[in-house]
C-alpha cells in the first residue's frame, strides 16, 4: 500500500501498538515501588537491587537496534508478534522467580524480549502514517505513552504489591500481550525495508550490551569492593575494550548495526544525546524517590504508589498539550520547556529531609516533573525521527529508544552509586540511618540534575529549528516499507 492516507485501519493500529508499548514501557517502572518486597522476599543484596531494573534496560536497549533492523529485513508485524509473545513468556518466568538470580535472569530475557517488540512500535507508526500533522500526533500519543506509563507503572506497582503480591507486576503482562496477539494481525499491516543487505550484525549487539552490562556491574559493585581494587580496574578495563571491540566491528561489518556516520545528522546526533540525559533523569529519579518514600517516610508500598498519582495525570495532561504545542509552536521551544522544568524539579528535590512530608518535599516537585516529562517526551520522538523514510526506520526508531535505556540503566547504576557510597560513609560515622539515606538519595539527585541541564544546553544548543518539521507544513508523502 503506498497511499498511507488510504488505510482506515491505521488509527486501530496505533491502538493495538500503543497498548503493546504502554506494557513494555509499564515494566521499566511498575518494579520500582516493589523494590523493598522483592527484596526482603528474594534476599538482595542493596548493591545487586538496581538489578532488577537496569538490567532489563540493559538487554532492552542493547539489542534494540538489532530489533529494528530484523524488523525492517524480516517483517516489522512479524517482529512484533514474536517479540509479544516472548514478552508473555518472560513476565511469567519473572512472576514465578524464587530467588534473586533467578529475576535477574528473567529480567534480562524479558528486556530481550522488550528489544525485539519496541522498535517495531516506532517502525510501523512511521511507515503507516504521513510526516507532518497526522504523524505527529500519532508520535505524540506514543510520547504520552512513554511520559505517562512510568508514572502509572509506579502507581498500579504499589497497588499490586499492597494487595496481590509483587509477583503480579509481571502476571499482569499475559493477559494484554495474549490481547495484542490476537488483535495484531486483524488491525496491523505487514512492513518491510526494500534493498537492504539481508545481514544481522548480532556480534555488534552482543558485544556493545557486554560492554554495558560490565560497566554497570563494575559501578555498582565498586563501594563494596573498593574504586582502587583489582576486581574493579579489571571490570572497567574488560568493558572498555569490549566497546572498542563494538566500535571497530561497525566499521568493518557489511551490515552494520549502527552506522557511524548516521551521527553526522546533527539533529538525530543531539536528539539521542537528549534522550540519553532524559533516560538517566527518569529512572533515577522514579528508583530513588520510591526507596525514600518507604525507607524514611515510611510509606507503604501502597502509599508509596499512590503518591505519584499527583505526577501521573500531570504527565498525561502535559504530554496532551504538548502535542497541541508542538505542532504550533515547534519542536524545539517545547522541549526547551520540557528539559528546564525537569531540571528545576530535579533541584528541587535535592531537598528532601528525613523528616519530611509529602505535601512539602514531594508534591510540588512531583507537578514541576510532570509538566516537563509530558513536554520532553513527545517532541524528542518526533526529533529524533524527523526526516526518517522507511528504510532508516528501525535504526532511527532503535536509536532513540537505545539512548534513552542506556542513558537510565547507566544513569540509575550511577546515582545508586553515589547515593549508596555517601550514605554508607555517613552510617560509618555515626550518623542516623533517615539522615543518611536521605543525604545519600539528595546526592544522586544533583547527579541527576546534572544530567538534565546538559540535555538542557544540548536542546538550546544543536537543535536547528530548521532541520525540525516546519510549523503547519502540510503532511509530506512517505514511501511505505
């Protein structure tokens, strides 16, 4: 089908991929409020606990690109399905895990299968909807998505937890996946990208999510083991020529996995460094603010999940907006907004006191995130994939959604690091546990803070407003794949 226009199944499509998208996106923060249960179920260590989310954010954005191209080779629909029906087989094995080695194995096979599944989201929308307006909204529902679902997935997190047992932040995935699958071939059309090289660079996925996963072992075992010890230098080492190993095979495969000169594209380049940031921000902050509403103010897993409610609908309402905005005003004056509200509310929570309380420490901070999540995460699809055809589709989609799960899976092993090594230096010298903990978790948010006015300077500063869709251009064709 070349007229996308012609196909009045691509908005039930886009309700099936968006369904599909929000369980993928739930499972990156649902396990956040279920941390201290799972830990006192499963006996997890504090150094190994991040494990459980950034491991899957590991495999997700590791082999993600290599989704997106097996997608655009083989069938973005039939990638779709298959990833769906993994996900549904590693939710399961994830619910039923008895030990903590075993979650993380679990975890790791289902950010694998997350990897296969999320690309072809992006993919199909861009190739079934015109670039322009019509575009742009169905992007910035899947933005909303994005914004919005890791607010929710903390929010049904303490709702399950609280009343069903954390095993069902995971069961809850059958039943939308079986949904998904058998709904996916009634409402989605098969894709493909003409005239690429039949090729998997499967060396370059393994070798990059290698090189990741011993950086992010090496961060978080680093305080127990000591910065200076052999254990340490010989992890960071071993990932560092594990990248260099990735980096040379790209120039030299026929196929490769990440093309390298695809970063002379200013925008793409400076949208992924965005994402990364933004990436970094999200998870640290839905990680550490989950452990200090339970381990200082006490919450339950309940109240805890109850408390991002406030953020929640301000995301959805925000990323609403943004849409609106966004096809108004630009692109980049609204990821402006967007990065400097989530830079204030990251100072803001810099704050935070032991003796706290909801009202004053969490919830204004709560509604500054909010608004700059929905305004960050829709126009940063769109600039990430603006000017994309069908054939770049599942590298451009892959690329965006990589940058962001490795910017939070390096970024939360970071702010763990850092707040777990200054608080452990407080309780040494004697310094009351609350106190501690909470100088520790301020700590990683000046990190995160950080992070975010870099993504901040980036969007001010290699953005061009001119290499970003025009405002009110009429949607311009796009060859299906």
């Amino acid at each position: 089908m070349t007229d996308t226009m012609a196909d009045p199944r691509r908005w039930k499509a886009l309700a099936v991929l968006g369904v599909a998208y929000l369980m993928v996106v739930l499972d990156i923060s649902i396990v956040n409020v279920a941390l201290p249960s799972i830990q006192t179920d499963l006996g997890f260590s504090t150094e190994d606990l991040q494990w459980v989310v950034s491991g899957y954010a590991l495999t997700f954005g590791g082999f993600l690109l290599l989704g997106g191209r097996m997608g655009d080779l083989l069938g973005r629909r039939a990638l779709f399905m298959v990833g769906l029906g993994l996900f549904l087989v590693t939710s399961l094995l994830a619910g039923l895990s008895t030990s903590s080695e075993m979650l993380i194995v679990a975890r790791l096979l289902q950010g694998a299968a997350g990897a296969i599944l999320s690309p072809s989201v992006f993919s199909i929308t861009l190739v079934t909807f015109q670039e322009g307006a019509e575009r742009n909204k169905a992007l910035g529902i899947l933005g909303g998505i994005a914004g919005s679902g890791a607010a929710i997935g903390v929010l049904l997190g303490g709702v399950f937890t609280e009343y069903v047992g954390w095993e069902w932040i995971f069961f809850v995935n059958i039943p939308i996946a079986a949904a998904a699958l058998a709904l996916v071939p009634r409402y989605v059309r098969e894709s493909k990208a003409d005239g690429l090289t039949r090729h998997f660079d499967s060396f370059g996925a393994v070798s990059v999510t290698a090189s990741l996963m011993l950086l992010v072992f090496g961060l978080t075992q680093a305080n127990r083991v000591g910065w200076g010890s052999a254990q340490t230098i010989g992890v960071f080492i071993g990932s560092a020529i594990l990248m260099a190993v990735f980096l040379w095979n790209e120039t030299r495969s026929r196929s490769p996995l990440v093309p390298l000169g695809i970063f002379k594209r200013r925008t793409l380049t400076g949208a992924n460094v965005i994402g990364f940031g933004l990436g970094t921000v999200i998870f640290g902050i839905f990680f550490l603010l989950s452990l200090y509403m339970q381990q200082v103010l006490g919450f339950s897993a309940m109240e805890a999940g109850f408390g991002y409610l406030a953020v929640a609908l301000t995301v959805v309402a925000a990323a609403t907006i943004s849409q609106g905005l966004v096809t108004r005003l630009g692109v980049k004056p609204v990821l402006v907004a967007g990065m400097a509200l989530l830079t204030a509310g990251m100072v803001y929570f810099t704050q935070v006191s032991p003796d706290g309380s909801y009202w004053a420490d969490l919830f204004p901070g709560f509604l500054i995130i909010g608004v700059g999540m929905g305004f960050s995460f829709v126009p940063i699809s769109i600039a990430a994939l603006a000017g994309v055809q069908g054939p770049e589709a599942g590298l451009a989609s892959g690329l965006i959604n990589t940058s962001q799960q490795i910017g939070g899976a390096l970024g939360l092993a970071l702010l763990t690091t850092v707040a777990t090594t200054h608080t452990t230096s407080l309780l040494e010298d004697g310094t009351p546990q609350a106190e501690a903990l909470t100088s520790g978790f301020s700590w990683g948010f000046w990190v995160a803070a950080g992070f975010a006015l870099v993504s901040l300077i980036t969007t001010l500063v290699v953005l061009r407003q001119d290499d970003l869709p025009a405002v009110g251009t009429e949607p311009a064709a796009v060859p299906a794949g």
